[in-house]
C-alpha cells in the first residue's frame, strides 16, 4: 500500500500541470426563468476535483455550500433541507485552492418564485372573469329590461351601480389580505447517532493500533430552524448543533484541544427582510469584487439595502477568520480580526437588471496572527485597506456579456506585539498594487434553426486578468505578479455540444532579470456527440447507439531564458520546460436493464529540459464498466481497469489490474444488503516486484419513518458492516514477502427526531 501510495503520488506530481486546468461550473436551471422555492438545483463542474480543491457555493449573501451534495462531478442542492429565497440573487460558485483562496468560477442570476404566486395569479385572473362575467350578465338583463320596459326608475339604476363597485372593492380587499397574510413556522431536526467497532482483527498482530482499536461513540446534530411573515416583514432562522463523545471529533478540538466543548454551535443564520432590504446576521459572506473581496464567508453580519429603483448598498462587517461556537457570538465583537466593506450598486436601466450596472467597493481589514493548537509556525499581523470597481453589461438579447473589475489594495504588516514585545523590528513598507480583469461572451449564433428538432448554437468567450508584483488583498487570494488570457468557443448542435480553448499566461511581470521568467501555454479541445443525435430519430433512440466524448488538454510550462545571477546558469537544467498532453475518449450505452461503458485515457510528459530530455513518460488506462438490474430490488455491477506507466528514463514499465465487483438486494421494504470486492494487481513488466490488495465489505442496512403529525415525526437507520482488506507485497531482488490483513466489524444506529 506504502508503494501504491508513492506511485500515485508520483504520478500526480508528474502531471501536476493538468490540475491548473481552468475549471468552469454549469447550472442545470435557466437565468432568465423563474423556478420554484424547492426546486433541485443542480452544479456541473467541467474537470474532476483534485484531492486539494474544495466548492463553495453562495445565494445571495448565504454561504449553502453543506447544503449541497457531491456526485462524482456534479452538486445537488438540498431544497427540502432550505428553500431557495425567493426574489432575485446571486448563485456564485467559488473554487477553494489548498492555500485557502477562495476563485470564482461561475456568477449566476437566481430567479425564485413565491410558492404563493401562481394561486394567486388564478385566484385574481378567476375573480376577474368572475366580475367580468356579472358585468356582462347584467349589461344583459338591463337591455331586456329596457326593451320591455322603456321607462326606469334613475334611482334603482344607481343602486345596482354602487353594488357593483362594492363587489368590486370587497374583492380587492380579499386579494390583499391575501397576500399579506400571517404565518410561522418552527422546525426543530435532531439527530442522534451511535457508531461502534466491536470487533478488529490485525495480523500481524503487531500492526494492531494502541488506540481505538475497538470503540463506542455517540455524536449529536441538530438545527433549530423558522420561517415567519407579518405584513412586509419576513425573517427566517437556522441555529446548526454539532457534538461527540469522542474528544477529537468536536468542532473546536483543533483550537482549544482537550478544552473543546462536547456539544457546540456549528454554525448560524438570521436572516430578516422588510420591504425590499435584506439583513443578515451570523455566518454570511460579502464582496463581489473578484480582487478586493470575493464572496468572504465568516460570522458576522450583512445588509443589502434598494434605496431606489437606481441605487443600492451592499455592506458587511465580518470576522477575520471562521468562528465555531458561542464565543464572539455576532462575530464583530474583535474590531482588529474584521473585515469590513461596503458596495454601492448602480443600475443605469432598472427596467432590466444588469444592462448596464456599476458596483463601487471600500474595504477594510485587519487579521492578528492567531494560531491553533496544533500548530507551530510563526505568522504576523496583517492589514489591507482597498477600493475597487465592478462593471457588468449585457444587451437585450443577452447575446453580448461584458464584465470588468478594477482593485486598488495598499497591503502591510502592523506592529505585532505578540512577536516584537520591543517594538524593535524595523517594519516592511506597504504596497500598494493594484489588479484589473475582464470577461466577455457574445453568441455568434444563438438557437439557429437547422432542422426541425436541431438548433445551432455558438459561443465566443475572452478572459483577461492582470495582477501586479506584491498585490495581496485580506478579502481575496489572487495570485499575485502574473498576467493570463483565455480564448473559448463552446458550440451545440441539439445534443452534441464541443468547446475549444486556449491559455496564455506568465509571470514576472516587471521582468525582474534576477528572476525566472515562467510561460504557460495551454489548448484544450473536448466533444459529445450522441450517435442518436445524428442517426435514428431522436424521440425514441436506439439504445445500440453509444453516446461518445472525446477530449484533449496539452499544457507546456517552461521558462523564458536563463535569469541573470540567479543560479540556474550553474545547472542549466533546472530551468523547466514541460509539456503534458492528456487524452480521454468514452463511449456508453443505455440499455434498460444492461449499461456498457468504456474509458480510454492516454497521458504523455514531454521533457524538454536541457541534459534531461530522455525523462519522459507515457501512461495509458482501459477501463471497462457493466451494470445490470434484473430485478428493481436487484443490481449488479462489475467493472475492470488497465493501466500501464512508462518511465523512458529509468526504461521501467509499470502495470495494474483492476477487478471491482458490487451488488445491492433489498430483501425487503426499507432494507439494503451491499456488497463490494475489489482486487488490485500491480508489478513491473521485468517481474522484480508485485503486489496485491484484496478489499472485501458486505454492508447490510435498514431505516424506518414514522409521521403522525406536524412535530411528531421519527425516523431510525441502522447498519452493520463487515470489512475484510489483505495487502500482500513482494520483492523478488531482495527476497521480501510482506503481508498484512485487517478484519472489522463496525455498526450504527441514527435517530432522527423532527
């Protein structure tokens, strides 16, 4: 497992390039549609996560990101857990960078209507055809009535006349009730958990671990949520509860260690709308500005307020850092850990948000240097104070999208008592830089009309982004001293769709000839093409016909020369220049009981570096994947991989097989017995070594609900699971012969009270 692990580590390092891929998000909702409050929204990320990156995800001023659930590349929100808030927002979707930086990679516009709004749009058009209905009945028996009778009373004419108009008036008076109607609403949600480990067999026995090697925990989770209106008011709550019986599990074990309460505040959200103004309070975030502030997400509070139909503020004073548990309990009560900021919006054409609007941003930050228990490094205070601008336009058609950003940040470390008690240190002066960026899409071709069933669509996009030497802002994490230009162009034909791109991006900017210069270059090119898309009719498929995806990245990292009394002109070749290219072609079918699907993938590392130019590398894999469902209570799946490592330099070839095997039965309602096995084969083609690792678990599992009333509601889940994992490793130079084995037996019980 040891050499596994190093050899995929390797692997990753090798390939290291691939990961600064740029990664886009796609929604599976349309900007310019309204949806309903409980509607499954869904996130589509263009390349899988490396193990380091994280999503995040904002509403408005709400960080949701725990609400949604990850699917492979894919990220279901949980609208029955919170319904999205109704009105217009913001869906922004951040990429997390292992250094803590928060990227946006997608800005989407929410439209969310009342779950109210249709009833009352049929209850209001009803009583109209109601009213007009009367009205024209009466016109009618009036005209009969003159036929008859040509001499009226005036006054019984007047009468009916009043009548009506109080109908008319006692209607509106019911519609308006209507609306503003009361209601509040309180869900509690508690869950109880246990999770045991009765049983653990190691052999050796040696390799047996001192500590929890058998083990019994309970942990607790709770939320305290509500939902109120009166008039123009509207508020909604969310209190999180989070606790364990087993110390390192608590939430605030990392920063106060043996001292972390048992049962903590996870976290909170107060939100209260009047009118049109938003307030929140509790773990929010603020800044739309991609340089200076971008979607900071702490305890603290948040206010977005119309003062107009052209004006609009947008303000936020939040903790330095993430808060966990009562402590600093509205997160604004340490005036030097804060963030602080305010925007100003201004809509040019308030008839049609985002034609043409403007956002002016001041900010304001100041970080102490605080570390947790486990910690040993030596940090400094911080302190940034910025100004920055945000300019987005579209036109009617929203063919043509354009949005610029400008950051100014004067950045620098305050006196630090903690770590110069003197005040001795002789201080760095600040920098002031600045950063500036622009995107632009226009659709060349926008829903052209080929056939009957296919429309062409074509998309051009252009990225540009410049950050100066030194930049650094306490609300965002741009990387400083670099300059990047994105060329795309995405294209659909009905189902088949293809995007085409390429990078251009270095750093260095001030040319600084001590240092090294680096490019980067970088084309991508991916296409879908379902066959049904182009044989066969599309309403009713052929399922023999595959769905096929092909895609190709190459990326060269190298340097531009060799820096002057830098060093590298001792070893030329540590001066890089790198080139990965990466294939994947797939192609599945969908058959109603049978599901095929292969994946190809071919990887190739070009060294280019002087002296070093035989350290190249070439892998490929097959992978092979059959799932079958007899039965709705029965499936089966089995799937095999082939993969092969070349090193060129130290002409070794690496090979492993892979055999995954999985089933599920519910025997019975509300019952699931799971079984997977899995075996992984690697060696090298010269037979020096190999290695197996067996993986064997059968998992059987049950949940029961319970629902009599509003508060009276209970559900259970409980499992039992058996794992058996064997690794075996050979080398056949040195005559070694390792084998170890380890056999567990976990269980659990959940209940669930709201």
């Amino acid at each position: 497992m040891l050499i596994l692990t190093a050899f995929f580590g390797w692997r990753t390092n090798s390939f290291a390039q691939k990961s600064e891929e740029l990664l886009k998000a796609t929604a599976n909702f349309q900007t310019d549609e309204a949806i309903a409050p409980d509607a499954a929204i869904e996130i589509s990320l263009s390349r899988a996560l490396q193990s380091s990156e994280k999503i995040a995800v904002t509403i408005g001023q709400m960080d949701v990101s725990g609400l949604f659930s990850r699917m492979e590349n894919r990220f279901v929100y949980d609208a029955n857990f919170l319904p999205l808030p109704v009105g217009n927002s913001n869906l922004t979707v951040y990429l997390i960078e292992p250094n803590g930086s928060w990227n946006e990679i997608a800005r989407l516009l929410l439209l969310v209507r009342s779950p109210e709004s249709k009833v009352q749009n049929l209850k209001i058009k009803e009583n109209k055809v109601e009213t007009q209905t009367e009205k024209q009945s009466e016109e009618q028996s009036k005209t009969e009535e003159k036929k008859e009778v040509k001499i009226e009373d005036a006054n019984n004419s007047e009468n009916k006349t009043v009548e009506t108009k109080t109908e008319e008036t006692n209607t509106e008076t019911k519609t308006e009730t209507t609306e503003k109607k009361r209601f509040f609403k309180f869900l509690p949600t508690f869950t109880i958990a246990m999770q045991a480990q009765p049983f653990q067999s190691n052999f050796p026995a040696e390799a047996r671990p001192e500590k929890r090697a058998v083990f019994n925990d309970f942990d607790l989770t709770g939320s305290l949520k509500t939902e109120g209106k009166i008039g123009i008011l509207t508020g909604e709550s969310s209190f999180d509860f989070a606790g364990s019986t087993f110390k390192e599990k608590t939430l605030q074990f990392g920063a106060l260690g043996e001292d972390a309460p048992d049962v903590d505040l996870s976290s909170y959200l107060m939100n209260l709308q009047i009118g049109k103004a938003k307030f929140s309070l509790g773990h929010t975030s603020f800044g739309s500005n991609r340089h200076l502030v971008s979607g900071f997400s702490s305890r603290g509070l948040s206010v977005n307020i119309p003062i107009n139909r052209r004006f609009d503020v947008t303000a936020g004073v939040l903790n330095g850092t993430s808060v966990l548990g009562f402590g600093n309990f509205f997160g604004v009560s340490k005036v030097r850990h804060q963030v602080q900021g305010a925007t100003l919006g201004i809509e040019f054409f308030p008839k049609r948000p985002l034609a043409l609007r403007l956002e002016i941003t001041g900010f304001n930050a100041y970080l102490q240097a605080l570390n947790s228990v486990s910690e040993s490094r030596v940090v400094d205070a911080e302190r940034s104070r910025g100004f920055g601008l945000r300019f987005v336009t579209s036109d009617k058609s929203e063919r043509f999208k354009l949005e610029f950003g400008y950051a100014l940040s004067r950045f620098f470390n305050p006196q630090d008592s903690t770590l110069d008690p003197d005040g001795n240190a002789v201080s760095l002066p600040a920098a002031l830089r600045s950063a500036h960026y622009a995107e632009a899409s226009y659709h060349i071709l926008k829903d052209l009309k080929l056939t009957e069933t296919k429309k062409l669509n074509l998309t051009f996009g252009f990225k540009y982004e410049f950050v100066e030497p030194l930049y650094k802002s306490l609300g965002a994490s741009p990387a400083a001293d670099k300059f990047s230009q994105e060329y795309a162009l995405d294209g659909s034909i009905s189902e088949i769709s293809f995007t085409a791109a390429r990078l251009r991006s270095n750093d260095n900017l001030r040319n600084v000839a001590s240092i090294l210069k680096s490019l980067t270059r970088a084309e991508r090119f991916s296409v879908t093409l379902p066959l049904s898309a182009l044989i066969g009719k599309s309403e009713n498929p052929s399922p023999f016909l595959p769905r096929f995806a092909y895609s190709i990245d190459r990326t060269r990292n190298f340097g531009a020369g060799i820096p002057v009394n830098g060093g590298f002109e001792i070893d030329p070749a540590t001066i890089p220049d790198l080139v990965n290219t990466n294939q994947t072609f797939s192609s599945a079918w969908q058959f109603k009981k049978l599901t095929l699907e292969y994946t190809y993938n071919r990887s190739y590392a070009d060294n280019r570096q002087t002296e070093v130019e035989k350290n190249d590398q070439l892998g490929w894999v097959h992978g092979l994947t059959v799932g079958v469902n007899p039965l709705k209570i029965l499936s089966f799946n089995v799937g095999l991989t082939l993969d092969s490592q070349r090193n060129f330099e130290l002409e070794q070839v690496n090979q492993t097989k892979t055999l995954n095997f999985g089933g599920n039965w519910q025997p019975f309602k509300n019952a699931t017995l799971t079984i997977d096995f899995s075996q992984t084969l690697a060696g090298d083609a010269a037979r020096t070594n190999r290695n197996r690792n067996i993986n064997y678990n059968a998992q059987f599992a049950y949940n029961f609900n319970l629902e009599k009333s509003k508060f009276k509601k209970f559900g259970t889940q409980l499992f039992v699971r058996f794992a058996d994992t064997l690794a075996r490793n050979q080398d056949f130079i040195n005559d070694l012969n390792n084998r170890t084995q380890t056999k567990l037996i976990t269980g659990g019980m959940t209940f669930n009270f709201f």
